[in-house]
C-alpha cells in the first residue's frame, strides 16, 4: 500500500529537521544528533519517492495526451484551449 505525504508535512518535517539538528549541536548531544539525521535521511527518502511519482506521472500523462490533448485538463482549461486563447 503506497502512502502519500503532503507537500506542507514534507515542509514541516524540514523545518522539525532543521531545529533538532541546531538544537543538538548547540548541546552538543550525541543522541539528538544521531536522531537529526536519521530525520534527514527520512525526508530526504520522502523527496526522492516524490520526485519518482511525479515523473512516472507525467511520463503516463504524456503518454495519454499524444492519444487525447485535452486529457487530465481541467473544464476551463479545455475551453481556453477550444478558443485558442
């Protein structure tokens, strides 16, 4: 079962990164350290699975397009492209 994560809790998990990290070595706590990097490596995976499922994405869109143009476009999106605006 695959899961998702937003874009704002990738963002939030950054900045969770970013302050143990400081915290840490301001502390210079051996454990929180370890712990910051850990968390880094976790958001950096989370990053990497995203950019995989965001280009596997547009190479199906892609795909369908060459069949269909207006496929995955929204209402207003095929109108304004009827009109040719």
């Amino acid at each position: 079962m695959a899961m998702y994560i937003k874009n704002d809790d990738l963002e939030l998990l950054r900045t969770v990164c970013a302050d143990l990290d400081r915290a840490a070595h301001s502390m210079l706590d051996a454990d929180m350290i370890k712990r910051a990097v850990d968390l880094e490596i976790l958001v950096k995976h989370l990053e990497q699975q995203r950019d995989v499922a965001r280009k596997r994405t547009a190479e199906f869109v892609k795909e369908k397009r060459k069949a269909d143009p207006t496929y995955g476009r929204s209402e207003s999106e095929r109108k304004r492209n009827k009109r040719g605006v």
